[in-house]
C-alpha cells in the first residue's frame, strides 16, 4: 500500500501549509463535522495518527462506539491552544507514517470495533487516506467547511486509495443494509473502477466520479446535488441511500 502512505504523507504537508495560514478565527471556526471546530478537526486527525503510535496518549473509549469514541477524543484535547494542536499533528502523523508502513508489511488482521469491522494491516494506510481526502476537502474547505479558496487536489494518488477503503468497509460496515439490496456502484474519470455491494445479481447502479462518490458514501452530500445518476430496483435504491462509509 505504498500509494496509500504516499497519499497520507502529501495531503499531510497540504494540511500543515493550510494550518500554518489560518487565523485565530479560522481555529475557531465550525468544520463541516457537526460539533467540530477546524481545531476539533485537526486534534481528530492527530487522534487517529496517535490509534497506531501510543494509544496510551488518548481516553480509554473501551467498549464505546466509534463515531462517539472520536467525540471523546477530541473533547479531551479542547484545552489546547491552537499552535500545540498543530505541533502535536506535525509530530505524531510523522511517527506513524513509519509506523503504517511497517503496520501494511506485516499483512495481518486487526479489529477496530464491533461497529467498524475486522481489516488487514495492508488496508489500513487507506483508512488514513480516506480520513485526510475528506475532511480537508469537504469539511474545510467551502461549501460544508469555512475556508475558502482551492482544496488540494482530487488526483490518482488520493482518490485510489481513498476508495480503496471505501470497498474495503462499505461491506463490513452496511451489513444489514447487504441484505435488502445489490448494487453496483460505477465510479468515473479518475481513478475509476467498479465496486460492488451484496451479493448476486445487481439490483441497482449508482454512477459519479470518485469526488462526488466520497461525499455520498460519507453522507456529505445528496444524489441530486451530487449529480449522481441512479438506476434499477426503487427499494433497492432507497436502501443504498442509507450505506455510509467512516
């Protein structure tokens, strides 16, 4: 998955250009994460770096699902200032660039929560490119997020492996959902590819490129605003809207 640590490492040093640039407002200013601030964002980001570095450094969330675990997280860093917030992100994504690298050759099984499903180590430098491709780009940046100007790019490089994971854990992460329907989900432009859901004959397409593909499946956007075309069996259909990838 060196493509995927690649990923990681560039939309890093985006993400410190950006902090290094942002006023005491824009600390201070809601994400597109409902709750979050852009500094809540960056101590999550920190946070899931810190998962595979020293979890000794973050609240014990044993037991607790995953969404409200990363809540936890973050609440416990909020007495921070916004300079050691940064500094703390610059250090820790460092170290775990390493440590991801090392983590994707063993090619073992990890579990991270009854809620989010069982991968192997090879996978999971994706799950960073995933968390960094989105929240920079639709929870910083305008239209969800309060920054304006361009986001780093939607390339090959960030968009592969960003769905990468996302054909890793729509499976484990929708199991009731794979019951009521199949699905093909047909991703255009760069990085295309064909990811499919359930089992048997498809039931249904969705078709967008891999942007607008990212922001359905991480409920950060509709069908409709997205420009997502849809076909095929109407319950089906009304089943996939509920699918979410974290």
């Amino acid at each position: 998955m060196l493509q995927a640590i690649e990923a990681v490492r560039a939309d890093r040093a985006a993400l410190l250009g950006i902090c290094g640039g942002l006023s005491a407002t824009d600390w201070r200013s809601p994400s597109g994460c409902a709750g979050w601030t852009v500094q809540d964002l960056v101590t999550h980001l920190a946070n899931l770096f810190w998962l595979v570095v020293d979890r000794g450094q973050l609240p014990d969330t044993t037991g607790i699902p995953t969404e409200r675990a990363q809540d936890i997280g973050v609440q416990s860093r909020r007495g921070l200032a916004a300079a050691d917030v940064l500094a703390d992100y610059a250090k820790v994504s460092e170290i775990a660039l390493v440590r991801l690298a090392e983590l994707a050759a063993l090619d073992a099984e990890v579990p991270l929560g009854d809620d989010f499903g069982v991968y192997s180590t090879r996978v999971l430098p994706c799950a960073y490119a995933f968390d960094h491709y989105t929240h920079i780009r639709a929870d910083l940046f305008a239209p969800r997020g309060p920054l304006a100007g361009e986001p780093p790019p939607s390339d090959e490089l960030r968009l592969a492996p960003t769905l990468d994971w996302i054909e890793a854990a729509l499976p484990q992460q929708n199991r009731s959902a794979a019951g009521d329907c199949t699905l093909e989900i047909q991703v255009t432009g760069t990085a295309a590819r064909l990811i499919k859901f359930g089992s048997g004959q498809a039931m249904a397409t969705i078709c967008a490129a891999a942007p607008a593909i990212v922001r359905w499946i991480t409920g950060r956007g509709d069908w409709d605003e997205l420009g997502v075309q849809v076909a095929g069996d109407g319950l089906a259909l009304t089943s996939a809207r509920t699918l979410k990838v974290i």
